[in-house]
C-alpha cells in the first residue's frame, strides 16, 4: 500500500484450530471414514482369504521363476531391439486380479516398469508351480515391447526402410505384426514349455509369427547381432512359410491400410473393421498421404467417388450399380480398394459380400450388388 504499512489478513473465526465448526467436522470425517473402511474391511476380508492371499503367495514363485538364464535373454533382447541404453534395471509390479474367472493375462509395461495382474492357474489343468514361469514369460513378452519402443527413431526408421525396399508386396502387413512377432518370440524362448500355437497369444497370424522368428532370433543373439543386422530378409521369408496359405488372403493385406470414410459411413466402417480386424489404420487422406506405400481402403458414396475417378476408369458404368468393389495398384506396391455405393447401406452391403472373399483379387472390378 502508498504508506508501506503491512496489513496482515485476519483470519475468519472458522480457520481457528479451536473452532467448534472445525471440531465438528473433524469428528464427522473421522465418523464417515470409520464407516467407510468398516464397509470396505468386510467387503476386502472374504476376497483376501479366498482370492488375494493365495495370488500374493504366488509372488514366491515368480520370483523362483526370474532364473539367471531369464535375467540374461532380457538383456541380450534389450540389445537385439536396440532398446535405450538407460534401461538397465528392470522392475515388475505383480498385482492380484479380482476377477477369479478372468483367462487373460494382462499386463502393461511402461518404460522399464512392468505392471501384471496375476490371475491363479486352474489346479485342475496345470500345477500351480507353472505360475511364475507363465508370469515371468509374458513379462517378458511385454518388457521386450517396451525395449522395443525404447529403441532410436533413427534404427526404427532404418528397419522400415528394409520393409519398403522388399520385393514383397506383403511386406508391410508383415511390418504389422513384427513387434508382437519379436515380443511372442522372447516369450517363447523364455518359456520351458513345447510350443503351441492354441496356447499364448490369440491372434490368427502372431503366434506362428512369433515361432518362425525364434530360431532367427536366437542366432542374432548368439553372433551379437541385432534386429537391423539382416533380421528383416530372413523374417519375411520365414513368415511366408509359416503362414502359408493364410499370406495371400484379402484379411492379411488389410492388416495395415487407411480406412478413410466420411461420418455417414461409420456403421460401414465399424462392419469393415469387425471382419477384417486391422491391425493399423489411419482415418484421413492426409494421414494416408504421408505414408509411402500404404494400401487404402476408401468406403464412398457415389458422389464422394468423383474425386478418385482417375483410378477407377469405368466409374461412369459401375454407379448404374448399387454397390461395387473395384482394387487397382495405388503407387509402386500399395493397392486402393474402393467400396463405393449410392447411400451407407449399400456400401455396407458391399462389406458383407467383401469379407466372404478370401483370396486378393485381381485388379479390377471385384463385383456389383443391385
């Protein structure tokens, strides 16, 4: 203030400590706290005797599980993914599951802490030693993602481009799947148990993936080698192998591709994405264009396919159609699928007749609906 006088604020007769307002409300917290937890007791004690107690237990097998060996091919997978050189140390963080009827391993790794519901195995199908190496085995599969994400911009950038530079046309659906591949390949490794692919991961493609992928990568590993050094040419080639007949299907080559549509044509989208599961997708033209060789899925109405009439030379004759689907080479080795239709019920119709196909077409019109 102009006379440089300080005016200390007094305080509202509420603030006192010897305030009854204060005291009233000290006492009515206390109240409701002591119910709370009487609440919460009653409901936490029967689950912990049933349920937690029996799952904490199971922390000492966990830790009987983490042998030397396990310690060691987390670190030497560190170095084949390139992961930061600051994680060094490791922490997992088990947690009882609440759900006693949960199958489901689940677990999220962020940086180099690892997070994991640990749900008791069935004693009926499995000894109940089994515990910590099923835990042990898929952190590990979840720690590998986090070294993998960890890894340079540069060295994910460089394997890419061993991706684009591959004769095969398949190869960035392949891209898709490399992290889960390399994640499910440690696990494997980690694991004392035969391969299966009924068991683990359920997915149509990563389990056998991530099995075509163990012996590559165990060789890297031997030689000091890393996912960089010549992994690429040899996963492509053993994963066409071991997929089979499974490669060239339509619901492969869609795992990664833009799925662009406008708002109406969402109910059609969401049935696109249920029968062909993609794996990676981008939802706008522009995203779409900042990618190199990324195959494009376009669901139109016949006024929004106007636009993409240089790549689709009969469109004038497909809209006396109802619906149509038509694939034609979109750059060097990226494709376009149009499913285009006079309203979104159409273009849903196309959909449901797409997703019985199971082979990739051939270039051109695929088939009309009217």
């Amino acid at each position: 203030m102009a006379s440089g006088v300080r005016h200390r604020p007094r305080p509202l007769p509420c603030c006192r400590t010897t305030c009854p307002t204060i005291r009233a409300c000290a006492s009515a917290n206390r109240s409701s706290l002591t119910s709370t937890l009487s609440h919460f007791q009653q409901r936490l004690h029967p689950w912990w005797e049933r349920v937690g107690r029996p799952r904490v237990r199971s922390v000492r097998d966990v830790e009987r599980a983490l042998t030397p060996a396990r310690k060691d091919l987390a670190r030497r997978t560190a170095a084949f993914v390139h992961a930061a050189p600051d994680l060094t140390d490791v922490f997992m963080h088990v947690v009882p599951s609440p759900d006693v009827s949960n199958d489901e391993a689940t677990g999220t790794a962020v940086r180099n802490h690892f997070f994991m519901e640990l749900v008791p195995p069935d004693t009926a199908k499995e000894p109940a030693a089994d515990a910590g190496t099923l835990v042990v085995s898929i952190g590990l599969h979840e720690l590998t993602h986090a070294f993998y994400d960890s890894a340079p911009v540069q060295v994910h950038r460089q394997i890419m481009q061993q991706f684009v530079d591959s004769s095969d046309a398949l190869a960035p659906s392949f891209y898709t799947f490399l992290n889960a591949a390399v994640a499910t390949a440690v696990q494997e490794m980690a694991d004392d148990e035969p391969w299966s692919e009924a068991g683990g991961y359920r997915d149509a493609y990563i389990p056998r993936l991530g099995h075509a992928a163990v012996p590559l990568i165990a060789d890297a590993m031997a030689n000091g080698k890393t996912m960089s050094d010549g992994f690429v040419a040899a996963d492509l080639r053993n994963g066409r192998e071991v997929l089979n007949v499974d490669v060239d299907t339509l619901k492969f080559a869609l795992s990664s591709a833009a799925v662009i549509a406008s708002d109406p044509m969402q109910s059609a989208v969401q049935q696109f994405r249920q029968a062909f599961s993609p794996r990676f997708t981008v939802s706008t033209q522009a995203e779409w264009e900042t990618f190199g060789e990324l195959n494009a899925v376009l669901l139109l109405d016949y006024g929004e396919a106007e636009q993409f009439a240089s790549h689709v030379p009969l469109l004038e004759t497909l809209r006396s159609h109802r619906g149509f689907a038509f694939l034609t080479d979109y750059k060097t080795k990226s494709r376009l699928l149009m499913l285009a239709g006079r309203d979104p019920t159409a273009v849903a119709d196309v959909v449901a007749r797409l997703a019985t196909i199971k082979t990739v077409p051939p270039n051109g019109v695929i088939f009309t609906i009217d």
